[in-house]
C-alpha cells in the first residue's frame, strides 16, 4: 500500500465507530449520565474499574481529568496495570476471583455506583467485578463491545468461568462497538491486522457519560466540583477550593 494511505485509512475508522457510537447508543450514555449524576447529587462517588492492560487507560481518561468530575474515584489496580508487567496484567485479568477482591478491597457496596469498562467484555476479573458489585447492592454501569463478547467463542481462555459477558449483568450496558481482535486496518500480503480502535471508543463513551451528567446537574441548578487544568492560569486555585472534600475520600489523589 501506498506510504501514508493507512493514516487515512485508520482516520476514517475511527470516525466509523465513533459516529456507529453517536448515532446507536444515545440512550444508553444518557441512561449512564443519569446515574452518575445522581451519584454526584447525592455528594456519593462514583468508582471507575477499567479491568485489564488497556482498559485502564478508560479509567485514567475521567480520572483528575481536566472537565472531568471530582467525584470519580478511579480503581486504579496495580496488577492489572501494564507498568507492572504486561503479562502478569493479562494473567491477572484472566484470573477467576481476582476482581472479587479488588471490589471488596474498595468497599463497594449498597447505594454506590461501579462504572466498569472494559471493550471486550468477557474476562473474569471484569465479570467477577460486576457480578460481586452487584451481589453486595451497589448499581453497575458497563463499557464494552456487545459484537467482541458475542463473536468471541465461549471456550477462550480469558473468559469467565460462568461465560457470561459484562453486558448481560450490568444496570446500564453502553455498546463501544469494537469489533472482534480490536485491531481494523489489513495490509495485502501481512497475516496480522492492525491499528487497534478499543482506546478511542472508550475514551469518546466515558468523556460522553461525563458531560452529559455534568449538563444534567447544571440543569437542575446543582454546580458540580469539576477539574480545571493545572497548567492553565488559575488551575491550582480554582481546584484548590474543593480538595479539602476529596482528599482521603478519592483514594488515588
């Protein structure tokens, strides 16, 4: 292929699923907004679990984020993170149990919210999240890819042992619309496709969730405390004012 034709290429399917994203699961973001502004209303927080390598960069993406809500509290999970070996992330993700414990190390429980992404949607620690989230009484939002968890043959090896997938369990299911194996763009004469899509959808469906709560609440007259850049002008000032509420009650911060 042409040199520079795939970044075009990988430009137009980005857009694809990001306008498949727009233009099919409105309602479920603004079902998910409602719950996360509900949460912030209520002064509650709202957890954030991106079980698996990528998936945590969704989380990270409304976390301390600049617009994004100081309420979430990210479950940032040092097994699972890539920075801490990325074979050890993948054997932690697949390890029945192990989101079980990350849930019941946080607390989470009646009257709280669990905002799970994680585009694949199958593998145990993500359904041992929900699943125990729910157990315990607290509502689920899921993030994940309806098409990847349907297609993907029961017998793989990531797989929960119940082989359910994370959008049959969760309160809210928002379809990010990956396709099976992620990667998109094929090159004649290469076995292996390339240009992964998974870190875009997620990062347009949590960003989507986050602004559409926000404009709920500022609609119902309640100003919720929002990030602001601290390498703008003014940052450190305007988030200083509201530290004094989150500190200890955010545990990455």
């Amino acid at each position: 292929m042409e040199e520079g034709r795939l970044t075009d290429c990988y430009f137009e399917e980005i857009l694809k699923i990001l306008e498949e994203i727009r233009d099919t699961e409105r309602g479920q973001i603004l079902k998910a907004a409602r719950m996360v502004a509900d949460q912030v209303k209520q002064d509650k927080k709202v957890y954030v679990f991106g079980p698996g390598g990528h998936s945590n960069l969704a989380a990270m993406e409304v976390f301390f984020r600049a617009g994004g809500l100081m309420h979430i509290d990210a479950i940032l999970n040092q097994d699972t993170m890539l920075s801490n070996g990325a074979l050890k992330s993948m054997q932690a993700e697949r390890l029945p149990g192990y989101g079980r414990i990350v849930i019941e190390d946080c607390g989470i429980g009646e009257g709280d919210l669990l905002w799970i992404v994680n585009a694949y949607g199958i593998n145990s620690a993500t359904i041992d999240a929900a699943l125990t989230a729910k157990e315990r009484g607290a509502k689920v939002i899921g993030v994940s890819s309806r098409e990847h968890a349907m297609t993907c043959p029961e017998d793989h090896v990531a797989r929960h042992p119940s082989k359910k997938n994370l959008h049959d369990i969760v309160d809210c299911a928002v379809d990010c619309k990956v396709k099976l194996g992620d990667a998109t763009l094929e090159i004649e004469g290469f076995p292996q496709k390339i240009g992964a899509l998974s870190t875009y959808a997620n990062a347009y469906v949590m960003n989507c969730i986050v602004v559409e709560a926000v404009n709920m609440l500022v609609n119902e007259g309640v100003n919720p405390p929002v990030w602001r850049s601290g390498n703008c002008p003014g940052g450190d000032e305007w988030n200083n004012q509201f530290l004094s509420r989150f500190k200890g009650r955010i545990r990455s911060l």
